[in-house]
C-alpha cells in the first residue's frame, strides 16, 4: 500500500515548549490510523501540524509524495487534507446548508459539490432534518456529524479527526464511530483518528499510535494494542 | 407623527450603513475602527470634488467616492493593521492604530479641502408633500439609495461565496481557515468593503447637510452608539441598531425640541442605561 502521509522526525514547540519531539508516523492509502494519550501528549499538535495551523521546528511532513510542511491550511485543502477539529468549530450562525456548501469553499466544480452534499445528505439523514436551522441551535451529537460531513465536502483523500467524540452523548458515539468507518471503507478516504476515547479508537482503526509527553510510545495493530497489558493499564483505565 | 418616522426612517437608513461598515471590520478583525468617521468624510469630499466642482453626474460622484475609499481601506489593511495584528497580540495597539488613522486623516482631509463647511448642488428639486409628510424629494432618493445599497450588501455576504467566506471568518476564524478560506486575503476584501459602505454614504450625504472637515469624530462616535445598541459583529444587529438611533434622533428633535439641544443627551442616558441591562446589544454574541 502507498503512503498517503509521512510524518518523519518532527519537533514541534510552543513558545519555548515542546509539544512534539522527535515524533515520526506514516498513514497508508485506505487506512484508519487512530492516536491515542492522555490530554496533552501531543495529539493535537500533529494533527495542527498536518494542516498547516502550526510551524514545526524541524522534520519534514510529505503527503502524496510532496513535501507539504510549509504550505498554508488553504493550499492543504486544496490538495485533499481536511480537518475536523477538537470543539467541533461549527459557523454558529450560519445554517447547515451554508455550514457544508464552506466546506466545498475551494472547489468550483458545481456538479461534484452537489454529489457530495447529496452523499453527506444520505450519510447523516439528521443533517437533512435540520438544513435550514442555524448550526449553533443543534446539539452536540449533531454538530459533530455536521463538521464530519463539511469536511466531506472538501472531497478529501485524508481527513484528520480530533477528538470527535468529546462532548458527544454516549449513544452518539456509537453512530459516529459507525460513520468514520464507514467513510473510510466507501468514500476511499485514509483516516487520521485522534481520541481520548481509546478503546473506540483502537476498535475502529487499522493501526494506532500512543502518545506520551510529545513522544511515540507505542505503534502497532490496532487489534494487538487493544489487547495489550501497558495500554490497558495506560490508555484504557485497567478493566477491558 | 408621520413626519417623524418618515425622517426616521431616512436618517435611519444612512446611520444603518455607516454602522454595517463598522461591524464588518470589527467582527472580521476585532478591531475597533476609529478613523470610520473620517472615511465618511473623505467620501463627502469626493463626491463634492466630483459632482460639485468637475460637474460629473452624481451618481459618478457617489460611486467614485466609495472605490476611492475601498482602495484607501485595502491599503489601511494591508499595511498597518495586518503588520500590527501580526506583530502584536494586544488589542490596545489596534485601537491605538486606528485612533492615529483617524487624526492623520483629520489632518489630511484639513489640508486638501480646508475647513469650511461645503455644499454642493441639489440632485433633485421638489418637495414630495403629502400623507401628512412633507419631505424634499433628494432625501427620498438618498434614503432610497442607501436602502438599495444595505439590500445590495445583505444580499452580498448572503449568496456570494465572499460574502460566506467573510461571515465564516468573522464566526469562526480558525474553522473558516479548515476549510480553506485565505485570512489575508479576505479580511483585506472586508476592511475595503467597510471603507467602501462608509465612502457611499458620504456621498450620499454631502448632497443634504453638506460636508466639513469637523464631523469625523461625532460620526465615529454615533456609529459606535449604533454597533452598540445592536450588537457588535452582527449585521442585523448593525442594521437595527441604526435604524434605532435614526429613530430615537427624529423623535427627539421635535418632542424635545422646546428644552432646546438635548436630544443626545437624553440619547446617551438611555443608552447607559441600556446597556447595564443588555451589555452585548439587541442580537450581539455574548463571546464578542
């Protein structure tokens, strides 16, 4: 399988912090890759670092083959990398359908926008509920369905997930974590997962990451990770 | 009665502009726009330059008046407030900034035209009077153009994909960059568009009270009023909040007029007291 992302050997500081050492991971065509750690460890900042939101100090960033750290968020989505990020950032008061048609915002092809409104449409019937509503009135289940389908508009190849079952109702993450997987195997888009909720992660990734303060600790299966006895102990709360 | 709504309404119309222009730039940048009079001023006097000492047709006047003032907001942009925003995190440099804008183009606007109040020549003549109402027939198609303008703005950052760039950015800055939106790039479209609105009514204006060199600062201050009554960042707040102020100003002049020149006065009170009860506005957001 080709790599869609190469991670290699970044530093990444805030201020005069590091938030990421030395931290090196790929993502596969086709593949759910999830992140796990504690708040902190530096999740977030990978994700940051992807998008272009923030400068890394040193390492090299590749996707699809091109160097890609450097280039403006704008340029990124216009390459196929969309984000959804933590708190979910809806446009409160715009409506759903305003909210979507901003995440096809660099394409123009009128034609494919309308075929992926129509497939977000269908992939989260709720969304279709409440189309006229302004996003910020919705609850937080809904929201998060909503900034997962905007950044389906970009017609993404890899789409970066932070978070997206933080402020969501129990039952809901049941849903979402249903439709990640499912935009993974339909949509062909390679996924990048961040999580708290570990053990949902790791039951709907391929392959997963565990960070610790700003470092890789742990990589492999998924499946081996869940079963593993310093993740259990770590990243699961003891009790499988 | 309807004498006082239909000037209300006029005054209305022309206060709604100024405050959009100034909405547009504080919910884009969260920056308080100080020197906004002064570009109304700047626009007064192109227009007077244009249609009333080149004789070119007033609507020429009016719409040179606004491009000259986006070009001069897409400059003040580019050059001061993103080189400031980018070097400082603190909001007292912006408004620093924006308050020496408003001085230099105090000073400049004194130098170019003096400080003589000018005038220039009636656009329509004729006084429509009738329904109890008698008002000139120029207002009425000023107050006509600056509503067609809002409309025209409204309709703009509705269904245009600029316009839904600009309302993401002024929403969400951080997801509006997510879905590719060029921060730079629009927040100069913005800060020209505000200057622009501001240009506009200008012009529009300078055919009925004239123009000086001397009410920059007041009308800075009345939109301020304005944004505040309605809500800061908020278009329909900034509409509304004109309308408002255009109202309460006409029901003033004539109830209050034998005390004498009190209705700003009676004005600021009740918008102290207003603003304890609903610090954020009628529709402002109460994160900004």
């Amino acid at each position: 399988m080709a790599q869609i992302l190469n991670f290699a050997n970044v530093d990444l500081y805030y201020e005069r912090v590091y938030a990421l050492k030395n931290v090196s991971l790929t993502v596969n065509e086709g593949e759910t890759v999830a992140l796990i750690g504690a708040n902190g460890a530096g999740k977030s900042s990978i994700l940051r670092a992807i998008t272009g939101l923030r400068k890394i100090k040193s390492g090299e960033i590749h996707y699809d083959g091109r160097r890609i750290d450097g280039a403006s968020p704008a340029e990124l989505v216009r390459q196929g990398i969309a984000m959804v990020p933590e708190g979910r950032h809806v446009f409160p008061y715009m409506t759903v359908k305003d909210n979507l048609l901003m995440g096809a915002f660099t394409r123009s092809d009128k034609a494919g926008i309308a075929r992926s409104l129509d497939m977000v449409l269908t992939r989260f019937p709720r969304l279709k509920e409440r189309y006229s509503q302004a996003a910020g009135t919705m609850s937080g289940g809904e929201q998060q369905m909503m900034v997962i389908g905007r950044a389906l508009m970009a017609k993404p190849r890899l789409l970066l997930l932070d978070e997206p079952s933080l402020g969501v109702a129990p039952k809901l993450v049941q849903d979402i974590a249903r439709s990640i997987v499912a935009i993974n195997r339909d949509e062909r888009v390679s996924v990048l997962l961040v999580e708290q909720n570990s053990r949902m992660a790791l039951r709907i990734s391929h392959r997963a990451y565990a960070l610790a303060t700003g470092s890789i600790a742990l990589s492999g299966a998924s499946a081996d990770l869940l079963k593993d006895d310093r993740v259990k102990s770590l990243y699961l709360g003891g009790d499988l | 009665m309807e004498q006082v709504v239909a000037n209300g309404l006029y005054l209305g119309a022309q206060y709604a502009l100024v405050a959009l222009g100034l909405t547009l730039i504080f919910g884009l940048m969260n920056v308080l726009n100080f020197a906004h009079g002064q570009m109304y001023v700047l626009g007064g006097f192109i227009t007077y330059a244009v249609y009333g000492q080149l004789g070119l047709p007033f609507v020429v006047a009016v719409i040179a008046s606004g491009i000259t003032l986006a070009i001069i907001g897409g400059f003040m942009e580019r050059f001061l407030f993103r080189t400031v925003i980018r070097r400082s995190h603190r909001e007292e440099s912006t408004m620093l900034l924006a308050a020496a804008t408003a001085f230099f183009f105090d000073a400049v606007i004194l130098l170019i035209f003096g400080e003589k109040q000018r005038g220039v020549p009636k656009i329509v003549k004729g006084v429509f009077n009738d329904f109890g109402i008698i008002l000139p027939y120029d207002r009425i198609l000023v107050g006509l153009l600056a509503g067609a303008i809002i409309l025209g703005f409204i309709l703009f950052m509705k269904y245009t994909k600029p316009g839904r760039a600009m309302r993401a950015l002024a929403q969400d800055r951080m997801a509006a960059q997510l879905m590719g939106v060029e921060v730079n790039r629009y927040t100069m479209i913005g800060f020209a568009l505000g200057a622009m609105l501001a240009g506009f009514v200008g012009g529009l204006l300078a055919t009925i009270t004239g123009i000086n060199s001397g009410i920059g600062g007041p009308i800075s201050i009345k939109a301020f009023m304005m944004i505040m009554i309605g809500g800061a960042g908020v278009v329909s707040g900034a509409i509304a909040g004109g309308f408002i102020l255009g109202m309460m100003e006409s029901v003033g002049l004539t109830v209050l007029r034998q005390y004498g020149d009190v209705t700003y006065l009676v004005i600021f009170a009740a918008l102290m007291v207003f603003l304890s009860i609903r610090p954020n506005g009628l529709m402002g957001k109460p994160w900004g």
